[in-house]
C-alpha cells in the first residue's frame, strides 16, 4: 500500500557539490513534518522515497530529472502512524538510505 504523503522540494544554492550528499533529517524524532537536504553533483534523474520498516514504500517525494545543486526536501508524515522509517536518495550512479522517527 502506498500513501501519498504531501513534501515540497526547494533548491537552496547555486553552488554546485562535488560529490552526492544525503544529510540526516531534522528535526528527528519529528511530528509531523520534517527536513531532508541532499545535494548531485550533476544533472541526473533522482528518486527520493520513504519506507516503512517492512520495506513498503509509502511516499514518493522526488522522482524527476534534476539539475547539479543542493536541495532541500520538507516531508509531511501527519498520515502516517508513529514509527521508524526509511527514506532513499537513488540516481543512476548513487544510493544511500537513513533513518527517521515519527513520534506522535
């Protein structure tokens, strides 16, 4: 079951990284929204989800075609039960996942 979860994606500075970066959300424990910042280093399709701790996913928050920058990601988890989660930076040439808590 997938829940489509309301975010809104924000690029934050021209500078462009010289690697990819997937920051720890913030805050964390959070209730109901919060924060994830990552940055490419070069124009590429990027897919940003998030997953239950049984591996569904249950929201979408990137998947698109998007220019070298740093980005700044706001995730609202108000229809989602408390509990751990995962959420996944992935291109064609990087993955990386982390941890957040939704406490209510």
């Amino acid at each position: 079951m997938t829940w489509f979860t309301p975010a809104s994606v924000r690029e934050l500075a021209t500078a462009v990284p010289s690697s990819y970066t997937l920051e720890q959300n913030y805050p964390n424990p959070f209730n109901p929204s919060t924060t994830i910042r990552y940055g490419i280093p070069r124009a590429t399709r990027v897919e940003r989800k998030v997953f239950n701790l049984i591996g569904e996913e249950v929201a979408t928050l990137v998947n698109q075609e998007q220019s070298a920058g740093t980005f700044e990601c706001r995730f609202d988890g108000a229809s989602l039960p408390s509990g751990l989660y995962f959420y996944r930076l992935r291109t064609d040439s990087y993955s990386e996942t982390r941890k957040l808590l939704l406490v209510r």
